[in-house]
C-alpha cells in the first residue's frame, strides 16, 4: 500500500469584496457623527437661549487709563461661578480663543482676535483666584487664572491661561489688592 500525498488543496476563489455592504457601513457612520454632531450644535444654540437673559457685555471705555499689567494668552471660558462645568455660551463667552488682557483702573479689558470682546469693570470684580480647571479645561493646579465678576446679576468665572504661567501670581496679587481697597473705600 503506498502512501497517499496530498500536493495540493482544493482550489478556492478568493474572496470577493461586498462593496455595497461596505458602502453602507461608511454611509451609516457618516450619517451618525452628522447627527452627533448636529445634537451637540442644537445643545450648543438650546444653552445660548437659556441664557439669553444675560444682558450685552460691556466695552472698554475710550479712556480706560495707562495698564498696570498686560498678559497674552488664552481665554478658555466662563461658567456660573463656583461651578465650573456650568459653561456660558450667550454673548460668545462660550468661544475659547486667543486673548490680550490689560488691566487698568478701570478694569480688565479682553481683546480676542476672532471673538468678541469684552470688558470688566473694576467694579463688577469680585475675586481672582489660581485654579486647575474651567468647563471641558483641565490644567495642573495653578495653571488657570480666573477672574470672578457680576454681570447682569450674575456671578461668572472667567478663565485664561498666560503664555507665561509666572505672570499669573501677579495678576491675582493685583486684582485682589484692587478688590480690597474698592471695599475698604467703600466700607467708609
């Protein structure tokens, strides 16, 4: 009895690729992040509605003093204050983008090129505080200055981020001695 060999498998195609399948997949995927993407936008414009209320933010008077300190960096956002996923989208405060800050004796003033602008009054100042994070912006401990002021009512947190991190001591130092002597001069 000789052994029996086997040289080769049965011969089978390859397989052949279901395009129309395929197709389907990208489409339906591509038709989910759309309307992911289009429920976070009408989440986006629901929140700007809710807060609709909030009143049109003020600009820099047109002689707003010499600057007392100037910072360039990032404006990362503004939330209710004390509660920091709270974000506020109305009158674009929702848009993080480049900012210049100068601060004068009449208040912050925040240009950001590609938003709008706004101003702090000294008197809307209530507190400037090191932090580690402000609505979907997590830093490490320290690396975000925040600036709590009235507006309409409402207490909002404000947060930028230096691009040199050492200015951000003295810019609360500053803003807190400016907040404690508006209330001692007050007090009298």
């Amino acid at each position: 009895m000789t052994p029996v060999i086997l040289l080769a498998a049965e011969k089978e195609s390859a397989q052949v690729t279901d395009w129309a399948a395929r197709i389907g997949w990208v489409v339906g995927l591509g038709l989910f992040v759309a309307l992911v993407y289009w429920l976070m936008r009408e989440g986006w414009k629901w929140r700007g509605t809710l807060q609709g209320d909030l009143p049109e933010l003020p600009t820099a008077p047109e002689a707003p003093g010499p600057a007392r300190l100037t910072m360039s960096g990032r404006y990362h956002g503004s939330t209710t204050a004390g509660q920091w996923l709270d974000r506020i989208v109305a009158r674009g405060l929702g848009a993080r983008s480049r900012a210049e800050l100068a601060l004068t004796d009449a208040g912050v003033d925040v240009v950001r090129p590609g938003a709008t602008d706004f101003f702090v009054p000294a008197a809307a100042l209530r507190e400037a505080r090191l932090d580690k994070g402000i609505a979907g912006k997590v830093l490490t401990e320290g690396g975000l200055l925040v600036l709590t002021w009235e507006h309409g009512g409402k207490l909002i947190d404000s947060g930028f981020r230096s691009d040199r991190a050492a200015e951000h001591t003295e810019w609360v130092q500053t803003l807190t001695d400016m907040i404690h002597k508006r209330e001692t001069e007050g007090a009298r």
